[in-house]
C-alpha cells in the first residue's frame, strides 16, 4: 500500500505506512516464493507511488492468481488495536467503512459507483474464494502470531476498498496492525514480527492454493 508521495497513515514517532508495507512486502514474497512455490510480483519494489486503479491491473495483466494488498491501520482512539483481514464487499461496520474511505482517496470512481460494482461481483467464484482465503488466513494469524505477539483479535471484515475493484483473482487487503497504537507500531517495526507476519501470510495462501488445487482435482 501507499508509496512516493503518498506516505499512508503516519504515527506520531512519524512511521510510515508505506515503510513498513514495503518492508513487509518484500520479505511476504520471499516466503510465498519458498513456501508456495509461487511467483511473486510487487506492485512496487521502492519508494514509488502507483494509483490505486493501476495495482490490480498489475494482477490481471499477469493473469495471478490471486491478489493481496498490505497495509498498516490507523487511528484517532490511539487504543485502536488487531489485525484486520478484508475482502471486497459491502462494510460489515462503520469502522470498516471510515477505513476504506480513507484508502479510497484519490480513487477515480465514488462509493456510489464501487457499491453497484460490488453488488454485481457478490455472487461471483472470486469472491467466495476470496472469503475462503480470508478464514484461511485468520486461522494461520491465530496460529502462529496470536499467543507469540500477544495480539488481541485477528478479524474477518468486508469494505469497498478500491484497489480490490476489478482483480480478476481473489484478493484480500490486510491490515498489519495499528501503527497509531504504542506497542502495535513498536512491534510492525521489527523484522522478527514482519517475518513471522509474512510468514503466517504465505502459509494461509500455500493452504488455500492446495484446497483448490485437490477440488479441481476431484473434478
């Protein structure tokens, strides 16, 4: 998420969103590459900044299978704590809704014209799929980092995020934790939390990718 002039959300220590995204990103790769055997590509690999309508582009051009869009949260309650897995859809909560107002800035299309595309990709594989990855993540998230970082909640919600519109894959947009929130920023900084943050990431996909492929198998 975020990246050049767009720093994303900025923490009163003034950490970057945009740091620590790539940060994430970068070592998220490296383990999709040896976990999954995936190939793997960055909608950017730098300090760069690229429109919102122009990542998932990156995937449909590619043809990926799916699409994940990393990101670290905000907010003005500096208590505000969790991670936050979404999936395109209506907003499960008015907090939802106030993030992806705020990730949707700059977006070419409004709220109005994101909601009638939602309203035709509800029914949809991708977002069923892209539902199931969710709970797969969720389920590693709890596994592997919950007891060990001692993380509150780890949440399945849907919004209307922008940069999930138009991916032909299942796409996911995760919430890393709260950079507003003390101990929350104090542990995104870390390698040893990215890594194991990639890490738990790059299991819940490998676990999905294998569901899928023994369905197609069955069939």
């Amino acid at each position: 998420g975020h990246g050049g002039k767009d720093p994303g959300a900025v923490s009163k220590k003034k950490m970057r969103e945009k740091d620590v995204t790539l940060q994430i990103s970068r070592k998220l790769a490296a383990s999709l590459r040896q976990k999954a055997a995936a190939d793997v590509y960055l909608t950017r690999n730098g300090d760069r900044f690229i429109g919102l309508e122009e990542r998932n582009q990156v995937a449909n051009r590619r043809q990926c299978d799916l699409f994940l869009s990393v990101h670290a949260n905000a907010s003005r309650n500096a208590k505000a704590n969790g991670l936050e897995i979404y999936y395109l859809n209506k907003a499960s909560d008015q907090a939802s809704a106030r993030l992806a107002a705020r990730e949707n800035e700059g977006a070419p299309k409004k709220e109005r014209e994101i909601d009638a595309i939602v309203s035709d990709l509800i029914q949809t594989a991708a977002t069923e799929d892209s539902a199931e990855l969710a709970a797969k993540l969720q389920r590693s998230f709890q596994r592997r980092l919950q007891k060990k970082h001692k993380i509150s909640s780890i949440r399945v919600k849907t919004a209307l995020f922008y940069v999930l519109v138009g991916a032909k894959c299942p796409s996911l947009l995760i919430e890393t934790g709260f950079i507003t929130n003390r101990e929350e920023g104090r542990r995104l900084k870390t390698a040893a939390f990215q890594r194991d943050l990639a890490d738990s990431i790059a299991e819940g996909v490998s676990t999905f990718l294998k569901t899928k492929d023994r369905v197609a198998n069955d069939l």
